[in-house]
C-alpha cells in the first residue's frame, strides 16, 4: 500500500496510547487500518514480552511511514500496447514507551539455577 495511504491513518494514532489506538484503528473505514493495527498490536506485545513494559500503560511515542521497494508491473492497454505503472509498498516503524515493571530479583534468579542438576559424564 502506498506510504500516502498508510501515512493518513498514522496520524489518526499519533501520541495516542495503545488502547485508544486499538479502539480508533478497529473503527477506521480505511483499508490501510489494518497493517497499522497490526503493527502496533506488535510493538505492544515486543514492548510487554522482551523489554518488560507495563501493558496498560504504553504510549506511542512516534509511528513513522516511509517508502518502502517499488514493484514494477505493466497494464495492459487498448491496440495491444503495455503501459508501466508501480505497486507502491510502504515501512511502517511504531515506537511505544510506558512504565517498566520491576525486574525480578537476583536471588529468586540464582536460586534456580542452583536447583538444577549440573550433568557430568565421563568418557572413560
């Protein structure tokens, strides 16, 4: 889809929280809602599983789009000619903040690791 497409529902969500974000994105009569739902249920779910965010509190910072690769395609046209044209492609980038949740202790950490049985086998 062309960046300009894409470009025009970012804004809608600009500055938004993820929930609202959500609720506006699901309600848009727009084709190019979709792939920016989905990228920010992504950024959500990165933010919440990898980096330790807080789910219910995340903000979207900045949703940039950008040109993405052109595919080039011909159309076919009336006295047996070929007229060019481009499928456009676009980069969608979401990047959310929130509150972090506390990280968990060293100890409880260690403790595991020393409950497992270190494997020794001789080769003899």
């Amino acid at each position: 889809m062309s960046p300009r497409k894409v470009g025009a529902v970012a804004h809608l969500v600009r500055g938004r929280t993820v929930a609202d974000a959500i609720v506006i994105l699901e309600h848009a009569p727009r084709r190019a809602a979709l792939p920016v739902l989905k990228t920010i249920k992504s950024a959500a779910a990165n933010a919440t599983h990898n980096h330790n965010y807080k789910a219910d509190g995340l903000r979207i910072v900045e949703i940039t789009v950008n040109h993405g690769p052109r595919t080039k395609r011909f159309r076919p046209a009336a006295m047996g000619r070929a007229l060019p044209y481009q499928k456009r492609s676009s980069h969608i980038r979401v990047l959310v903040e929130g509150e972090q949740r506390p990280a968990p202790k060293a100890a409880a950490t260690k403790a595991k690791a020393e409950t497992k049985p270190a494997k020794e086998e001789e080769k003899k």
